[in-house]
C-alpha cells in the first residue's frame, strides 16, 4: 500500500506561487483586439487574437481594440471666409491599423484624433463661404476625411469619414435668409405669372386672327357663351341687334335649346 502523501506548509506555498504565476501568464485577447507587449521597456512586437502567453514581472501588456471608433467633436465656434459666426459639430470614424504604432508613436491616441479633428474643422471652415458651407458639405467631409487620415497616418490609425452634423447660425443670419428666401419665391411667382400673360395673350391674338377671317365662327362662340349664361337664374340678356336674318334664326334656336336643358330657370332674352 502507498502510503498517504503530505504536503507540508513550503510545498503548498510553492505550489500556489506557481498557480499564480501561471495565471498572470496566460493572456487571451478577442477577435477584435491586439496586444502589444513590451519585455523590459522594449518593444516585443503585437499578438492576438486568442491565446498566448508573457512572462510575469518581465513583460508588459497594453490592449488595442481594431473596431471603428466614433468620436463626436464637439461644437467649434469659428468665423467662415465672409465673416460669418457659425458653429458647427462632426463626427470622425476611425480605427487603429497598426497597433505598435498606435501605442508607441503617441501618448492617448484616441485624445489625439479627437484634438486634431477640432483643429482641422476649424480651419476648414475658415476657408469656405457660408453658401459653400451649407450646399457643399459633400466635399467639405471628403476635404476633412483627406486631410485627417494623412495626419493620423504616422500613428497607424485610418480615418474613414467624417461627417458635419449641424450648422448653427445666429438669429439674425436666419432672419436674413427667410426674407432672401421669401424675396426669391415671390420673383419666381412675378415671372411666372408675367409668363402665363404671355401665353395668353399670344394665344388671344392667334384666336382673334382666326375670328377675323371667320365671322362666323365668332357668332357661334357668342351664341356659345348666351347659352353658358343663360343657365344662371334671374338673369336679362341683353344682345346687340343684328340684321341677318339667319343669324335671328340661330339664336332663336339656341334659346329654345337653353330652355329645353334648364326649364325650371328660364332666361329671358331682350333685343334692343
């Protein structure tokens, strides 16, 4: 029989020495992340994702998550090229490509990213008009999103847009723009209703043309328009007299056809 096996007091110490610097060696990072590990000060170099291992006391760890950041930069008060007071808000999207550069070549580099970006909203905005900046924002975040990821490329980090939120204007700059606007719908109705005068003036002249070459064709719009009138009730009409005698008829007949569509409103026709 094997006899039961002690363990003194020296040996349980050893053995949880050697556990707890087995699990201070052992290091897992996830998919998304790396670690950069420094041996004595120096740089080792990056590992992950999974499962790896340093030694304790000698190596040093520092996480880089590799996912998108989305920094909101705050609202900058700044002056546009025409001397206009605006504030305006963005957001970059990042992410950290080279982690070893990320942690070595500056301090905080998420703090960096979100300095630079002030500064260079700043100076962007300096440089552009307000119209530029309200109907160009396109090219104001491609201006932006250039100038940043080339900045930021030493560090090992891409910028892949920024994006203007919100423009905020004084009062009296809005007020300003409802009556430009205001002014601009107004000369458009102007021209627009100056344009249908037009037209209906050419097309009057056209129609007055073909009347005079057609005399009767105007006598059939007249007895067209009696007819229309004639519907209304307690109404006199009162025509021009006219000498041809198949002209009498016509109306005649166009009065008996008023009477048969509205009996209960009859119109009555004078001739003077």
């Amino acid at each position: 029989m094997v006899d039961n096996i002690s363990i003194t007091p020296g040996t349980a110490i050893g053995i949880l020495v050697l556990l707890v610097l087995l699990s201070m060696s052992i290091k897992v990072v996830k998919e998304y992340e790396r670690a950069v590990i420094f041996r004595l000060g120096r740089l080792l170099g990056a590992k992950g994702p999974g499962l790896f291992f340093i030694i304790p006391f000698v190596d040093t760890m520092v996480k880089v998550d590799l996912r998108i950041v989305t920094a909101d930069v705050p609202e900058q008060r700044t002056i546009t090229r025409d001397n206009v007071t605006v504030g305006v808000d963005a957001v970059v999207y990042y992410k950290v490509l080279d982690p070893e550069k990320a942690v070595t070549r500056i301090e905080n580099f998420h703090y960096g990213v979100l300095m630079l970006a002030q500064t260079t909203l700043r100076d962007i905005i300096g440089q552009v008009e307000l119209d530029d900046l309200l109907t160009k924002r396109e090219e104001i975040n491609k201006k932006l999103q250039e100038i940043l990821d080339y900045l930021t490329d030493p560090w090992g980090i891409k910028v892949s847009a920024v994006t203007i939120k919100e423009v905020k204007l004084p009062e009296t700059m809005l007020r300003a723009m409802a009556k430009q606007a205001e002014a601009e719908r107004w000369r458009r109705a102007r021209i627009i209703e100056a344009e249908g005068e037009r037209q209906a003036a050419k097309i009057m002249s056209e129609a007055a043309g073909f009347y005079e070459e057609h005399p009767v064709a105007l006598r059939l719009r007249e007895l067209q328009t009696l007819v229309e009138i004639s519907k209304e009730r307690n109404m006199v009409i009162v025509t021009p007299q006219y000498t041809d005698s198949k002209f009498g008829e016509m109306l005649g007949l166009m009065a008996a056809m008023s009477k048969e569509k509205s009996p209960a409103s009859p119109a009555t026709g004078k001739t003077s």
